[in-house]
C-alpha cells in the first residue's frame, strides 16, 4: 500500500518507488511534515516534529503558543494566528478580521484520484495511484479544508491540492489559497528557477536560498515569458547525477507564486499557489473553493532523475490527447514565411512544395480572417476573409486535402481588437474598468471570460470555424498579458474573483473544444512560450516553445523547458536564417537537430529555399520518421549545456529498455588545435554492446558510461551531430 497511516504514532507514510514522505499529528491536530526523501521502509514516529523540544505544544504550554506556530513545521499554514512565515489559507471571517486554525478531524485514503471540478489535473487507474485526504476544521469560521495527496507509485510524484469548504451561517471571504507547502530544515539549499522574456523564455537560473523569502510570480494573468510556475530546492554540488532535489510544479495557468522562505531556526518553507495579489474570493455558505494542484517530485539522484521523472508523469498522467503517444504529423507554418501577406495561391504553392519534400500538414496562422492584414484589427470576428482566401476557408482546406495534406489553422479566441464588429457590438465583453481608457496590447483587449456569455460565443466561433471545412489541427494563440481588470458582471465584491475566474473560462473553453473534437491536435501558444505550463499540457500534448526559432537560442530555451517536460510536448522548427529574431546564422542541418527534439516541423517559405536546402528538408523529415517514437518516448539525459560550458551542447533520448540511444551533440563555439571531446554517456546496458550507426565501431554500453564517448574534432561555429547507437549484443 503507498499510502499507510499507524494509529499509535499519529503519522501517514506516503511511499513511492524510491521515496517516502510522512506527516505526523500533534496531540491538537496540527498537521505537521515530518519527512520527504529517500524512500524508508521502517516506522518513523511523530517525536520527528520535535514536540518535545521548547517551546512545547500549546496543550502543554498554551502561553507560548505563538513561539511553537512559528517554528512547528507546518503541512498547511494558515494565517493570523501567529505563523509569521508565509501561510497558505488566509480568511477573512464574517466580522473582517483574518485568522484561519485548522486543526485536524479525520482522513480517508482511496485507490484512484478524484477529479477538480474546472481545473486541468493528473489522472490515473486505481493501480497507479492512491489518495489521501485529510480532513480539517477551523471551528470558529466553520470551515473545512480537505488537503488532497496522490501518490503515484511508479513515477515517484506526490500531487497536492487543497478544497476548502463554508460550513458556516455566513459567507466568508479567502483571501489567500496556495496549493502545497514543504516544511524542511534548511540544508545549504539553492534554488532553481526558470526566467526568461519573450524569445528567451525558461533559461535555468539557481540562486543560494537566502533568509528572507525568494518568490518568483506572475500577476499577468498567465504563467508568463518571465517566471515560470516551478521552484526546485538543491542540495550543494547537485548535478544530474548527484544531490538532493525537491522539484514543485504548479498545474495552472494563471497568476501564480513559488516561494521558498528560509527562518530564523534555519529552516526552509517552500510554498506554491495562487498569486494572492489580485486575488479574493467571497465563499457563500455551503459553496467550495477548490484550489490547483501542484505536482511535488523528490530525487535523490541529482537531476536527471527529477526530469525523466517529471517526464513520465506528464505523459502518462497529465496530458490526456490521444496524440500523447502518437508521432504528429510534420507541418509547416506560414507565420516567418509571409506574416500576414498571403492569399490561396501563396499557401498552396508553400503546401506543394512541401508535400514533395515529406511536410504532412500545413498550418495557416495569423491573418486570414475579417479584414486583418495587420495586427491593429479584427481578432474576435473569426469569419474568413475572401479576399484572400476566395472560395472560402473549405475551398482552400479541400486543395490541401487533395494534395494529401493536412490542414490547420490559428487562431486567438481570447482576445477581441478594438477595432472589430464584436467589439462595437459588445465592447463590455472586454476586460477594462469603467471610465478608464483601458491599456490596450499588441492593439488588444482582452474578453472577459468570466462570463458565460463570452464563452458560449467563443466556443460557438471556433465551431463555426472547424465545422467549415476539414481541419485537423488548432494553434490556439494568447498575445497579449491582463491588467485593466474589471469586468461588467462580477459587481463591486466579485472584481477580485477575476483573474481566477478568466482561467476557469479558458479551461472550460479547451474542455468543451477538445471533447467536441476528440480528433483535434491543438498546440497551445502564448505570444511563443508564455503559456506553457501544466494546466494547459491537460489539453493540448504540445505547446509553442517560443518565438526564437535560432537554433542556438533554442537551446537554452529548450534545456530549460525539457528539464521539466517531455520533448514530446515542445513545438520546435526550423526557420530561416538570418534567424528572424537574431539575425543569426547557423547550418540548416543544426537547426533540424534542433528541432528534432521536439515536435519538429518547419516556419519558413519553403518556395525560396535553395536546392541544397531542399534536400535537406527531404533528409530531415526522414529523419524525423526514424527517430521520433525515441524522442518522444524515451529517457531523456542532459549530459552538456552550453550555457554552463560555453562550448557545446550535448543530450540523449534513450529507449528504456536500452536498446538504442541518440546522442545530439552540438558545437556552438569551435577552438583551434583540439583534440576529440570526451563526453560521458549515460542510459545504456553495461554488459550490452553497440555499434554506432553509420561508422561500424563497436563499443560496450560499459566503456560509453564509464570511459566516455570520443566526439571528433570538428570544424565551425553552430555545427551539429547526431549519433545514433544501437544494441547489437546482450
Ligand atoms: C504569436 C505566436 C506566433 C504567431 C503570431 C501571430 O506571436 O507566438 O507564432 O502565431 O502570434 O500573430
């Protein structure tokens, strides 16, 4: 059984493969953390919370019991009551004042995992996972907290999440619900974080864990280019292979806050949930609050055992798309190739051409509806424009089709422009405030999909749009961030409620889409990469990186980004060069590896390409076809980073069972008078032996561990090379 709870000492052991994480009961019922780590195998007793140490429990010693708030190690704090460190439930009762107790009242554990009601979550059989709930009550508001706990076994991950409950006569109001907490003693931690900008999004960052608090958040209202929802803990030294990590992943795309608070008695809090800026919600008598879920993962084996880690959970438990473990279609995508300028012939003629060189679909972005040949007007009026496309959406869609294409399109469902017939019919369907002129980005406004009415008209306007001809795939685009908030429904109480109520119309959206269309690929994409994130991998298996094409850049957007998520999920392609975004110049074939690890595909007019080039695509997608199921599927190791080097880049996807590996190696800066680079490999059967496709040498799976792999010398700046292994012995 992964979850056990023993009577007699008051503590749950919540077992995974390789960890355990224990809480423990004080004689009142607080819910303290006791453990998480490598996995035990014998009873730990709740003595571990240090109960008999000064300042006592408050049963023994009530008068200290502010002393003993602040320092017992906490499963789920509340605020106003006398834990200075950052609490995680903060309420306000019926007389305005703030204070939440909760002590505990009972628990249940149960095969399987209950559902969020609104919200994107993991899921599994009742033989891959368990859940504990324990029960809670604040007495005086008449409030219930039920703290959630799945484990799932096999992948060594804890999801958390919390409901909280009005038992009360009157209505009460919260003001903070985060969704996990982690007690621990401090151990010399770092931290790393993921932060970036658009077109650099989700570079590693690691910082020594300081006194104080370190947050990193988002208020605008998306998980963001910036910041990324997920906050690691490390200890000293940590590396892929060696050290303690304890890894925190918010499944949810709005504003957020991953915070790690180091105390005055050396120990570390970390905390993650919904940002409590801008966020307030009135809780009616009988009604429930249901937070997000976090994703917690425990290594004792470095890094790489955090992401594959992390990888398989994602694939096997979060994205739900029957696309999940099927090889997608190659497409191409007319963004960096014509912007908003094209019409039918410009997308056929690209269509054409690619299918000759192995492309499966093309993808229609930005610009082929209402009057849009800039992005000044039109989002919200999603009716084909026939001066471009004339005949219509299904005239060009049945061309594609019969050259044994696929066909998708893009589109922006959130977003209204001001200058567009939705908005002069309904301008209080945008997000602003009243009286003020509202901030407007990238020409923009934002729909208010607080309300049911927006949604419904939504949803009935991409229908329109999918049920017009026949399309297999959705790029589903967000460009600009929230602010202005005010919505014309919600009244003067609800305004708070907001930024948390738009997110829930945006799942509901992608629910009500993908079950209508249970065959739809849909990419999710946010001005590139600002709404990747767990919450909407629950939709779509595969979100758009970023807008930096650059292969060079790409490879700290994707190291950063593939230490959390499969490549499965990643949107990467080749574009042209100069690189649109850079002006960098790299080989074509670096830009193919590049995006081989990821969903592959192409952002560039394929018509204008060389002949050279065009060979190249032809190599490539071939390429693509033989080395997909590994990339998608396999073991991912990081083994160099360029951004730690400044030299080269280095990762292997290796079949689980050992059988073969792909090495992608990538030069980024060439020195003189160099001999071959060793690198150390990892994934494969010691005893088995290989052969190195393509060169005929030999080696066992031992000496490519343990003596390392010989890179030749090679000449040039941005050059790449795969090497692919396969087992031939053992
Ligand atoms: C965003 C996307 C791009 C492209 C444009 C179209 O920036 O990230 O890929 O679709 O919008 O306007």
């Amino acid at each position: 059984m992964p979850i056990t709870y023993c009577d007699q000492s008051r503590t749950f052991h919540l077992d995974t493969v390789n960890t355990t994480y224990v809480i423990g009961l004080s004689p009142e019922g607080y819910v303290g953390h006791i453990y998480y780590g490598d996995r035990l195998f014998g009873e730990v007793d709740n003595s571990l919370l240090r109960m008999e140490e000064k300042p006592f429990t408050p049963s023994v010693n009530p008068g200290n019991k502010g002393a003993f708030l602040d320092c017992f190690p906490m499963e789920y704090p509340t605020g106003g009551i006398g834990d200075y460190r950052e609490s995680c439930l903060d309420v306000q009762g019926p007389s305005g004042s703030r204070g939440c107790e909760l002590l505990y009242e009972s628990h249940q554990i149960f095969a399987g995992k209950k559902k969020i009601p609104g919200l994107p979550a993991s899921f599994g059989q009742e033989d891959q996972v368990e859940t504990l709930e324990i029960v809670c009550r604040d007495q005086v508001l008449g409030l219930k907290a039920v703290l959630s706990y799945s484990v799932f076994y096999k992948e060594d991950i804890i999801t958390r999440s919390v409901r909280v409950e009005n038992q009360g006569a009157e209505a009460l109001r919260l003001t903070k619900v985060y969704s996990a907490c982690l007690d621990m003693d401090n151990e010399e931690f770092e931290y790393i974080t993921l932060q970036g900008s658009w077109a650099r999004e989700r570079h590693i960052q690691k910082g020594k864990v300081a006194y104080g608090r370190q947050s990193m958040s988002s208020v605008r209202g998306e998980s963001g280019h910036q910041v990324h929802p997920f906050m690691a803990l490390v200890t000293p030294g940590t590396s892929q292979k060696q050290g303690r990590v304890y890894g925190m992943h918010f499944v949810y795309s709005g504003n957020f806050m991953a915070q790690v608070e180091r105390s005055q008695f050396d120990t570390v809090r970390m905390t993650m949930g919904i940002l409590s800026d801008e966020f307030s919600w009135k809780l009616e008598p009988g009604e429930t609050f249901h937070g997000p879920e976090a994703v917690l993962v425990y290594s004792g084996e470095g890094l790489g055992r955090m992401t594959r880690n992390l990888h398989n959970f994602y694939r096997n438990h979060m994205i739900r798309s029957s696309y999940c473990h099927k090889k997608r279609p190659i497409l191409i995508n007319n963004w960096e190739a014509t912007y908003f300028d094209f019409d039918t012939n410009k997308l056929l003629d690209i269509a054409r051409e690619a299918k000759e060189h192995g492309i499966e679909m093309l993808v229609m972005d930005d610009g082929w509806f209402g009057e849009r040949n800039d992005d000044t007007t039109s989002l919200g009026d999603w009716v084909v424009n026939e001066k471009k496309l004339p005949g219509g959406l299904k005239y060009l869609v049945d061309q594609v089709r019969a050259l044994g294409m696929e066909f998708g399109i893009w589109m922006e469902p959130e977003m209204v422009s001001p200058d567009s017939r939705l908005y002069r019919e309904h301008p209080d369907w945008a997000v602003q405030i009243p009286g003020r002129t509202a901030t407007q980005g990238r020409n923009q406004y934002v729909l208010d999909l607080s309300r049911q009415d927006v949604v419904d008209y939504v949803f009935d306007s991409i229908c329109k749009v999918l049920r017009s001809a026949d399309i297999s795939y959705v790029k589903w685009d967000m460009n600009r961030q929230m602010s202005d908030l005010g919505s014309a429904l919600l009244g003067r109480d609800g305004q708070q409620e907001l930024f948390h109520r738009y997110i829930l119309g945006v799942y509901e959206l992608q629910e009500r889409l993908t079950a209508e269309f249970p065959d739809l690929l849909l990419e999710n994409c946010a001005s590139g990469g600002a709404r990747f994130d767990p919450g909407m991998l629950y939709y779509s298996p595969q979100i758009w990186c970023s807008d930096d094409t650059d292969a060079i850049e790409r490879l700290a957007i994707q190291e950063g980004t593939a230490l959390i998520y499969p490549l499965s999920a990643i949107g990467a392609h080749v574009s042209v060069c100069p690189n649109h975004i850079v002006g960098r110049v790299t080989p074509f074939e670096t830009r193919g590896h590049v995006a081989l690890a990821g969903t592959f595909g192409y952002e560039l007019d394929i018509t204008k390409l060389t002949e050279e080039e065009l060979s190249q695509v032809s190599e490539q997608t071939a390429m693509y076809h033989k080395y997909n199921d590994l990339v998608r599927e396999g073991d991912y190791y990081r083994i160099a980073s360029w951004r730690e080097n400044g030299l080269y880049d280095c990762w292997e996807c290796a079949a689980a069972d050992g059988s073969e590996i792909l090495v992608t190696y990538v030069q980024v800066i060439a020195q003189p008078n160099v001999r071959s680079r060793k690198i150390y490999l990892e994934g494969f059967e010691a005893q088995a032996v290989y052969e190195l496709e393509g060169a005929g040498h030999r080696y066992t799976g031992e000496q490519l561990m343990k003596y390392g792999f010989l890179v030749p010398a090679c000449a040039g700046d941005f050059v790449s090379r795969l090497f692919h292994f396969v087992r031939i012995e053992g």
